[in-house]
C-alpha cells in the first residue's frame, strides 16, 4: 500500500522549505554585508582570502576576531529570542506574549547585573556562569508572573498575563536603576549597556556559553512541535488525547525561558524579535509548529543580525544598540497587534 499525504500538507511542507531556501539566502547575503560593516571597509576578494588563510594579520584579527564573533552571537541570540517567543506564544495561546515584553528578560537582566556588579570578581569563567544566572533570574520571574495570572477554575488568562509581566517588568526595571545609583563607573557602564540593548558579549568565549543552550533546547522544542499543536486544540481537547497538559507546559515553559535567559545573558535587553518573528512565520507557512519553529529561528536571525548591521552603519563612527533598532521595528507592530486583538 502506497502512503499518502494530503496536497494540503505537501503545499505546506514545499512553502515551508522554500521559504527556509529564501530565508537562509538573505541571512548569507546580511552575513557578508555585515562582515564588511566597520570603519575599516574590507573588499569580499579579501574577506574570501582571509577565510582561506591567505590574509594579512590586520585582516584575520578584524574579521575572525572581533566582526566574526558578534555576527555569529547575533544570529544565535535572534534564533533563541525567536524561539522562545513561538513556544510562549503556543503554550500560553497568547499571540502578545514575549520573553521582553512579559518582563522574562527583565528577570534575567537583573540577575546578571546583581552577579556582574557583586560576584563576577570572585568566580572564574563568569562568562560561561552567566547564561546559568540569568536562567535562575528569568525562572523566578516566570513564577511570580505565572502565579499572578492564574486564576482557579480559569487557568492563565491571556490578557491578565500579559498587564502582569508588564508590571513585573517595570519594577524590575525600576530595582535595576535604584541598583545603578551604588555602582562604580566601571559597572554603569555596562549596566547602561545592558538596558539599551548593546550586544556586549562578543568574543569566542561569549558564542561557545551559549551555543550549547541552542543546541540542546532549540531541537528539544522541535521535537515537542506536535504537543504545542495539540494545545492549540484547547487544554479540554488536549486532556481527551491523553495529553499530561501541565506536564508538557512546564517542560516548555522552562525551555523558553531558558532561550531567552541564555540570549539575554549576553545581548542585552532585546525585546520585540519573540513577537514579531512567530507571528510572521505563522503568515507564511501557517500554524503547524514543526515549520513555525525553525522558519522564526530564521526570521529572528535575520531581524537581529540585520538590526545590528544597520546600528553599526547609520551613525558611524558611533553605534546604535541593536535592541533600539529591534524597537523601532517593533513597537508599532506590537501596537498593531493589540488594536487588533481588541477588534
């Protein structure tokens, strides 16, 4: 007996894989654009010299050094945002949730900044502790957030949830200013770095601590794809199918949260790319989670990386953080989809 799939299905699948084609095309193209974004301008017959191992000394300190690694850290930290985003937004059935706007990154920017002003001196590789703390940092503010928008015989409500992290994330954001008046200039610094967004961590030793977090969470979450389509059912359907809801919830939940920490630990408070990515892959291939989640881990690399190549461009030779131009993009887009969640 011959197998057989719906047209609908294959149609889904061939504009999934087109679109990944198209997707990874112009991050190719961002990524060559990018490594010759600077104040010293590098021809791509150099660029291509250099990565053969035929450049001059300067040429392989500019680009494998210093342009390589934030590149990179800029993709890896747009496909965890993106990620994480996706997953909240199944999880919770709320297309305005993000890790930045619900207040998660603010929790892990706390907790980085508390380790990096008290305890950063004390422990060694502190680069590779950071994603660790800021995990612990979002985590507690997951809780506080999920408890708050619970409510008995309703579960979390959508828009509760959503007013909640709000409110968490501006007093976080208010503690982390009062912490800002006790600090040496060295720590404002970053702490002023931080909280605009800057992508700091920009060495090997930045892209080797949080790589193994994406390559061990982003595949994890791929893997629970069809238990997210199954809560887009409704938490009665998914119970009748056999489905340990709160089970699979906190697995997800710890998930996303821990993308978005591991990101955060080392860009910064970039918010808006875990709204704006699921939500444009949702239009271009639907919503079945096995081509949603890896098409928005494209989109919100090219939409960091991007963002970050055009703050290093416009105003040179100073830098517009990346999370600033992120922002520009999507604040309006989150004001558009709340008018039209209240349609």
């Amino acid at each position: 007996m011959t197998n057989f799939k719906p047209i609908s299905s294959t149609k889904k699948k061939n504009k999934a894989v087109v679109t990944a084609i198209i997707l990874l095309v112009l991050l190719i193209i961002i990524f060559l654009l990018s490594l010759n974004t600077g104040l010293i301008k590098i021809d791509p017959l150099t660029v291509i010299n250099t990565f053969l191992g035929n450049g001059s000394e300067q040429d392989e300190l500019l680009l494998l050094e210093f342009r390589l690694p934030r590149i990179v850290i800029a993709v890896l930290i747009g496909m965890g945002l993106a990620v994480s985003g996706t997953v909240l937004q199944g999880v919770v059935k709320n297309p305005l949730a993000d890790p930045g706007i619900i207040g998660i990154n603010a929790g892990a920017g706390l907790a980085v900044m508390i380790f990096v002003i008290y305890f950063s001196t004390e422990l060694g590789n502190s680069v590779f502790i950071m994603p660790i703390v800021a995990f612990i940092g979002a985590g507690l503010t997951a809780v506080v957030i999920y408890v708050f928008s619970y409510k008995k015989d309703e579960g979390v409500s959508p828009i509760r949830l959503i007013l909640v992290g709000v409110a968490v994330a501006a007093g976080i954001s208010a503690l982390m200013i009062v912490l800002t008046l006790r600090i040496d200039p060295e720590s404002y610094s970053f702490v002023a770095t931080w909280l605009a967004g800057s992508i700091w961590g920009t060495s090997w030793n930045f892209v080797l601590a949080l790589l193994p977090w994406l390559v061990i969470l982003i595949p994890f979450v791929y893997f629970k794809s069809r238990v997210l389509d199954v809560m887009n059912l409704g938490d009665a359907t998914a119970v009748s199918l056999g489905m340990n809801l709160e089970r699979e919830r906190r697995w997800l939940l710890a998930a996303a949260v821990a993308l978005a920490a591991a990101s955060v630990s080392v860009s910064g408070a970039i918010g808006f790319v875990g709204l704006i990515a699921p939500h444009m892959t949702r239009r271009l291939v639907g919503e079945t989670h096995k081509y949603v989640i890896p098409i928005a881990a494209l989109i919100g690399a090219v939409l960091v990386l991007t963002a970050d190549t055009l703050g290093r461009l416009i105003l040179q030779p100073a830098e517009i953080p990346t999370g600033v131009v992120v922002a520009i993009i999507g604040a309006p887009y989150f004001l558009y989809l709340l008018a039209k969640l209240n349609d």
